[in-house]
C-alpha cells in the first residue's frame, strides 16, 4: 500500500493547481469573452459569460406539455428548465463537432435527464432499466448555430441537433430495448426532479404566495446569483397545485421593481418576465400566470429557489473543459 500513496497525492496535487498555459491567453466561445487561462477558477469563468450567452436564441425550441405520472398529472417545465440551465452552460455551437451524430445525440440526452440509464435487480430479480446520476456532466461541441436554429431548419436540415433530438432513437441495454427521445427522457427528469421529499415545503403553508420575510430572502439571495451570472432555477407558486419551473437569467434594478428575466418553457420563443415589488416584498408573474392559472394574472405568488445542489457538477464540468482549452 505504502508505495501507492505518492501516486494518489500526486494525483491530489495535480487537481489543485492552475492550470499551465501561454501567458496571457485567452479564450473567447459562445458562452465566454476573453477568459484568461491565468488563474482559472470557476468564479473567473462566470465573470467572463457573455449576456449573450443567455439570449432566446439558444433556448430550446419545445413548449411545455402535460403527462401522467405517479397518478399526477404533470407538465414537463421542471424537466425543460434543469435542461436549459445545462444548455446554457454546457453546449458549445459553431464548432467543430468532437463526436458522431450518434453520439452527440445520446450525451445530449444525458445531459438533459441529468443521469445515464443502467441495468438494476427488481424486487422478483428479473433485470430492470433506471436512472442513475451521471458520474460527471460534459461540455459539449455542436456545429448547429444553436438549438432554435436547427428547430427552424428542420425541413431543409433533418439532421439538424433538434430534430435528432425530437425523432430519438432506440438503444439496446443489457438486452434491453430502451427508446430515448427528447420528451421522454425530459419527463424522466421531471420525474427525478418532482418525487422527492425536499419539495413537501412548496406544498405546505400559505396557499400561493409566502411572507414577507422568506420573499426577501429569496429576492437577495437571487439578485446575488444573476449578478454572477449563475443562473436560477424558481419555482412559481399559484396555488398548491398550480406550480409552474422556470429558469431566472437576469435582474435589473428598476427602482421600485427588480424585474427578472426568465426562460419560460410555456412560451420558450421569448424571454418572459417575474417582478418583485420592493414597498410589498411580493411576487408577480403577470404574463406567465396567464398560462398557468387563467384569469388570475395578478395574483402574487409563492416564489422558490430550487436545485442549486445542480450547480456544482455544472461547474466542475466547465472549469475541466476550459482547463483542457487553456493547456492546448
């Protein structure tokens, strides 16, 4: 054992120190501007994010949709934001593309569900098919100018990202036949993301909106995350069943309001709009509770902040890949 151990510290080590590079270099993609390879960090690579990095153009081109799960009916917004958060951050367009079609199409899946499908022993011991967690999130080259882009060529580029998403293809898992599409694997997500105990609070106390205190807490600490660019999974609250998942992108400062851009995957071609009233410290999402609750736009709502647990393997992977980029 003993003579394994410099190995593993120098493996260690090796994790924790800057990356080497040509002084003074500096990289620039869709997602950063003149990033400097000298002392990366993950806090450098989210000072160097491009606003238009965030822009409409690279949303994805799919609108919300309902489905049936666990006797509950659903609507597949959690799923979409978790994946246009990743999106946002982890695909890389015009570029040379490092993978086969076929490829591409099955990272990207696994992106988007945020977990990889493996073989596991059922209760009867016949073999089953579930979701694990992915060991680590990749970034991504695609040479399409984006997600929309591909969507609004799809009759004269059917092998365009998007539509390969959409058409998905069939995989044989340990002998089993899995489907894998875009809306599949997105609802698997949703599935992932809903069932599970941390999410009793969004459906206890006030029936829509939260006091003034907790809307604070959140409205700081969110005006904290856009400011450095790390974008903000909320979750908008009606009614106890009347919730809607969108992504926050940017906060102005609008005097009495703080206005807030967000994805919202019930109108993904837009960038829509949640504003806090400072003098109320309350939530309204106007021209989204238009699509979720009819005829109460204005009602305040319950707003919270969820999955910033997701944030870490996100960053882990891009500061790997700008690592990678900075020692070419």
């Amino acid at each position: 054992m003993k003579k394994w151990i410099p190995v593993v510290l120098l493996s260690i080590c090796s994790l924790q120190k800057p990356a080497s590079a040509a002084p003074g270099k500096k990289i620039t993609d869709t997602v950063v501007k003149n990033l400097s390879c000298e002392n990366l960090t993950v806090d450098s690579i989210y000072k160097s994010i491009t606003p238009a990095a965030f822009h409409t153009y690279y949303h994805i081109p799919a609108t919300n949709w309902k489905f049936t799960s666990g006797g509950l009916e659903l609507g597949a917004c959690w799923g979409l934001s978790s994946a246009q958060r990743r999106m946002f951050y982890l695909a890389r367009f015009e570029e040379k593309e490092d993978l086969s079609k076929a490829d591409l199409l099955r990272k990207t899946l696994d992106m988007f569900r945020g977990a990889e499908l493996t073989e596991q022993q059922s209760g009867r011991g016949g073999a089953r098919m579930v979701s694990t967690p992915l060991n680590q999130l990749e970034v991504i080259r695609y040479s399409d100018q984006s997600l929309l882009h591909s969507w609004a060529r799809e009759d004269v580029k059917p092998d365009g990202l998007f539509p390969l998403l959409n058409r998905g293809y069939k995989e044989n898992l340990k002998g089993q036949t899995v489907w894998k599409t875009l809306k599949l694997d997105l609802q698997r997500s949703q599935q992932q993301h809903f069932f599970r105990g941390g999410n009793v609070a969004m459906i206890t106390g006030e029936s829509q909106a939260r006091n003034q205190v907790d809307n604070l807490l959140t409205m700081t600490k969110l005006e904290k995350n856009l400011k450095g660019n790390r974008l903000t999974l909320l979750n908008l609250r009606w009614g106890l069943t009347s919730q809607h998942v969108v992504v926050a992108k940017e906060v102005y400062d609008q005097g009495a309001y703080f206005i807030i851009f967000v994805y919202d995957s019930n109108a993904p071609l837009i960038t829509n709009i949640v504003h806090f009233d400072k003098k109320k410290k309350t939530f309204y999402a106007p021209g989204i509770g238009v699509n979720v609750v009819p005829d109460t736009p204005d009602r305040e709502i319950g707003v919270f902040i969820v999955d910033e647990e997701e944030r870490a393997p996100i960053e882990a992977a891009m500061l790997r890949y700008y690592r990678a980029e900075c020692n070419k």
